[in-house]
C-alpha cells in the first residue's frame, strides 16, 4: 500500500512517490530538522515480516551507511516508525542513466566519464568489502552537470556476512527487472557466475556488470538478449561469446578493447579488479580528450596528425603501462608505427643494460629476448626504454602488448591481434591471421608481463618461425624455456658499500642512491644529498637490496619520513614500502602487493615447499633443503 502524501515518518514529511523496486518504494520527502529534501526507501508494512526481505533491507542499510564516496549516494539515517521500516538518503537531482539514454545515445567521451565515475565508486564498495551484484542503468543516476551516484545496494554482498542464497524458482513478468523470490539481480546484467547461481561471487561480478553498462551505452542493446527468464540464464551462463563484433566503427579500439576485458566469460581473464578497469579507462579517455585537441588544431591551421593506420587496419593507440600515463597517436616526431607512450620518470642506473639489450634485438642471431628478475626491477620500465629507443630500427613498427589483466594463456593471441588490429576472420585461425600480416614486416613486439601465461610461450616460437624480421622483447618473471630464447637477467640496482667512506659526489653516481634521491625530489622538490642524510639514504639502498621498486616506495615516504627515521623502521619494511603512485597497478603500490603477485602465481605445490624453505633465514644450500 502506498503511503498518503502528508504523512509523517518521523522528521520526514512525505511529498512524492518517486519509483518502487525489489526492495521497497521510494518517496521524495522533507527534512524538517534540517529543512533539506531527501529521498525515503521504505519497506512496506505487508512485508515487514519477511525475514528474508528484513535481512536484505537491513543488509541495504549496512552496505551504503559503511560507504563514503562522492559516487555512491549518501545515507542520512536508517530508522522506524512503528512497523514502517526506512533508509534516508540524498535526493539526486537529475535522470538514471536508462532515462538518458533514452534520449540519446551517449557519444564515446560521455560513456567513459560516466562508466569511470561508476568504477571509482564500485572500487570504493569493493575496498570495503562489498560487491553490488545489481549494477544496471536504473540504478546509476546522472546529475545535470554529468556528476554520477551508484544507487540501490539492496542485495550487495558485504564480506563479512554469507550472502543470501540466491534462488531461480519464480520467473519474473520481465526479464531486465528484478523481483524478489526469484534472482537476487538483474538478469540481463548478471555475471555468468551469477546465473549459475555461485556462492563464492566476488567483485569480479560488478566488473561484468560494468562491462554490460559500457556495451549498452555503446550500442543501444543488451550484449545477451532472450524471450524468456531461462533462455536468458543459460546464453550468460553458457560457453557462447558476448558479440563484442557489434562495437567495432562505433566506438575507438581502445574502448573496444575496455569493454571486451570486462565481458570475459571466464573470472580469472577479466579484469581482476575494478581500478584496473578504471585506469583503462582513463587512459581512453585521455587519448579522446587529445584526438579532439589534434582535430582542433588542424581546423585551425595547427600541426596534427590522425590515428596511425597501417594496411587499411587501425593500430590502437594506448598501452597499459606503469609508468605511462599519457597516451596519444603518433605524431610527425615517432617516425614509425607504435603504440608507446611516453616514461614519465627517467630510467636511472640502467644505461648499460639499454644498450646491451639494443645490440642483442639488433644482431642477426638473436630473435627473442626475456627479461627475468624478481617483481620490483624495472623489467617493464627498461623494455620501454629499450622500445622507444629502438623505434628508428623497425620500418613496421614497435609495439607494446600488455598482458597484465589476463591469466588465460589462450587470450595471448587475440591481445596481440587487437595491438595490432588484425581482425579475425571466418575459417582462418587467428594465430596465422597474425603471422601473415608479420611474415614480411620489420616489427619489435614488447609483451609485458608473460610470467601469468607462460604456457603460451610456444606461440611465440611460432610466431617467430614465420617471420624473418620479427623480434620479440619479454618481460617475465621466469624464463620461457623455448628455443630461441635468449635470457636477460634484470638484476637490482647496485648499492653503495658503507663499509668504505665515500663523499657526497661518489655516493651520488651510486645506481641505486641516485635513484631515491631523484624519486625523493619528485614529492619534495628541496631534497638534495648532503652531509646529514647521505648516510641513512645509502644504509636505505642497501637494506632494500638495490630494488628499484621498494627503493621508490621509501622515496615517496620522505615528506613523512627523513631518512634517519626510515632507517629505523626497516625492520618493518613491508609495512613502510606503501603509498605508491594511485595510477599503477595494485602490485606496484606496495611492496607486499609485488610480493602477493609472484607469490599467487605459484600452484600448490610450489607454495608448499616455498612455505617449507621460510624456516632457512637468509636462505640455504641445496643440501640444506
């Protein structure tokens, strides 16, 4: 039963009924405290006293009151009056997003503003233990001024309880809405974990969601469509692909390729967490933001140049890169094909190392070259370096492959294809669609981070086999073990010998010094060596062994921290090495993340006996162990 206009809940003065939902009816009401308007989810009387309604309201309740984000809508307070059950919350002027695009299809620029607003605020939920499991445009409100507000947490997951157990014996009068008893979610915009009914939903599930957002933005369609509620279930949940076809000349590549990450039927390929895709989608939206200054300043007589093409195919102009933050389409001054964006920092202490890796991609002998070392090094840093330098050396371009967000060795082949652009096609396997369009090019491929799908190493001695000129550059935290491979051990960064008195001049030209030192400068430009800190600055390189990633994290803690105080907290470390910048990967913000990344690609065997090795401290001999 609807509640009368007039009637008073507490402080609250209902004005409106603004909509009703799975979880209760919404009213638009006044504060008469506070004399502001706010909106009033209420739980109706009648059903009151379902406990499996109370428990998700209360759960609803649970979920927004331990959220604060600018993105997620605000709770004021959550109460009763007699048997009537209600959240306060801030009235959101403006539409849903279904509403706005109704209207009008959203052009490439707003769908990035809008999807990255809404991965900050499941990045916000999901750091605090929560998962929505019901994102979808009804529940994401767009402000006049393009501000975005995730709404309705009313079946979120929170961590620390068991989520309610989600049941498919009700179908539903419409298949895009939700109804209680029958799927707690949306089934068009359910994860096909979610369909299959899965107790161990992650937040892997919203970034699914996201990605069916993102798609229907895009295209004006559902990237699964069915008459009825169990056809619909069984297209999500079964082996047949999302028609990601349907993207292409409607969006950029970059887009495509954002939309496609997020729409991977299998976890452990799609983006594994939220910010990743965020950061994704900042980079597209950094690269429309540029393409429309370089269309401006050819209008207007300015020097521009369009998107590289090569072969009548489109080269996408972004890479995924940790020290890359700024990507844009060639210009006049990269004379070849290539996706690579600029190193924001310099690559210090390492020009021995570039120049030895450029003769060895040069020499006629040697086709593949991996980078080994343990995570924090630079490997991805220095095979940048080594890329753009060599970049006059290929005619056909260079090109960085990130393989960061994917586990699934099978996914290698389409990522590299995607760098490329080389398109599938019909009864032609896709590896020698890719081996074609290289059999007669000179091209450098960077494929960064190949120690999560080294099972895939074999494509690239196929890949190599078919193409004279081609080389390829690896970063790995292990070695591929392929014929043609040629290891290349990126060591840490060498450290200055305190047992020796050395001046402020030499201890400067010291690799690993030099690079706190410059790091240091980039959070307090008054930092310099001298006299007072270059002892604890050299005892800091070398308790962290010269590793360029740990050597980086300190640094950033020296508006906090001057160095003699650093030095006294090593024996924390890991606790010390965090705040890393927000634009890097997870495992590079702390050094206990790069440590969990290499530690997570063991199997269980592995992580037995590395468990096992732990009792060695300082480590051991082979007799030993």
């Amino acid at each position: 039963m609807d509640i009368p206009i007039g009637t008073h809940l507490g402080r609250y003065e209902v004005l409106s009924k603004l909509g009703a939902g799975a979880m209760g009816d919404v009213y638009l009401a006044h504060d008469s405290n506070l004399s502001r308007t706010v909106a009033l989810k209420v739980l109706p009387n009648e059903l009151a006293a379902d406990e499996g309604r109370m428990l998700r309201f209360s759960q609803e309740a649970r979920a927004i009151s331990a959220l604060n984000h600018p993105n997620i809508i605000t709770i004021h307070e959550v109460n009763h009056v007699d048997s009537t059950h209600f959240i306060a919350v801030e009235f959101v002027k403006g539409m849903t997003l279904r509403e706005r695009m109704a209207r009008l299809r959203p052009e490439p620029k707003e769908i990035v503003e809008i999807a990255e607003q809404v991965a900050h605020a499941l990045k916000a939920a999901h750091e605090a233990g929560i998962v929505h499991r019901d994102l979808k445009p009804e529940n994401i409100m767009v402000r006049p001024d393009g501000y975005v507000k995730v709404l309705d947490f009313g079946i979120a997951k929170l961590s620390e309880q068991p989520a309610i157990p989600i049941g498919t014996a009700v179908l539903p009068e419409r298949i895009d809405g939700t109804k209680a008893g029958a799927v707690l979610g949306t089934p068009s915009y359910m994860s096909p974990e979610q369909c299959r009914g899965a107790a161990d939903l992650d937040l892997r599930s919203d970034v699914w969601s996201l990605g069916v957002v993102l798609f229907e933005m895009a295209t004006g369609r559902l990237p699964f469509r069915a008459g009825d509620f169990s056809q619909l279930l069984m297209l999500i949940a079964g082996p047949g692909e999302p028609p990601l076809e349907i993207l292409e000349g409607r969006v950029p590549p970059s887009l495509e390729r954002v939309i496609g990450r997020a729409l991977q039927k299998k976890r452990k390929s799609r983006y594994q967490t939220v910010g990743e895709l965020a950061n994704d989608l900042k980079d597209v939206k950094l690269e429309l933001e540029l393409e429309a200054k370089l269309r401006t300043s050819s209008q207007t007589g300015g020097r521009a140049s369009g998107p590289l093409t090569m072969v009548g195919r489109s080269i996408p102009e972004t890479t995924e890169h940790p020290t890359l933050h700024v990507s844009a389409p060639p210009t006049a001054s990269d004379a070849r094909p290539n996706n690579l964006s600029v190193l924001l920092n310099p690559l210090i202490g390492r020009d021995i190392e570039v120049q030895a890796l450029q003769k060895l991609l040069l020499s006629d002998d040697v086709r593949l070259v991996t980078l080994t070392g343990p995570g924090g090094t630079g490997k991805s840093t220095l095979s940048l370096k080594v890329a753009r330098d060599l970049l006059s050396e290929f005619q056909h371009g260079v090109f960085f492959v990130p393989l960061t967000a994917i586990q699934d060795p099978d996914l290698v082949a389409p990522t590299i294809a995607q760098v490329l652009g080389v398109k599938e096609e019909l009864g032609v396997p896709l590896v020698s669609s890719i081996k074609e369009f290289c059999r007669e090019r000179r091209m450098l491929f960077v494929l960064d981070n190949f120690e999560q799908v080294i099972e895939a190493a074999p494509l690239l001695t196929d890949l190599l086999t078919g193409s004279t000129h081609l080389r390829i550059l690896a970063t790995s935290r292990a070695a591929l073990h392929i014929r043609g491979e040629r290891e290349f051990a990126v060591t840490p960064l060498a450290t200055p010998d305190v047992s020796r008195l050395m001046n402020i001049d030499q201890l400067a030209q010291c690799p690993s010094v030099a690079l706190f030192v410059s790091r240091a400068q980039d959070v307090r430009a008054d930092f310099d060596l001298n006299e007072t800190n270059a002892q604890a600055v050299a005892e800091i390189c070398l308790k962290l062994d010269g590793l360029p990633l740990a050597i980086e994290l300190a640094a950033a803690r020296i508006k906090l921290l001057p160095p003699t105080s650093m030095v006294k907290r090593m024996e924390s470390s890991l606790k010390m090495l965090t705040g890393g910048a927000r634009d890097l990967p997870e495992r590079q913000q702390t050094m206990r993340g790069a440590i969990a990344w290499s530690y997570d690609l063991l199997d269980k065997d592995e992580k037995v006996l590395l468990n096992r090795l732990s009792v060695f401290d300082g480590g051991c001999s082979v007799e030993d162990a």
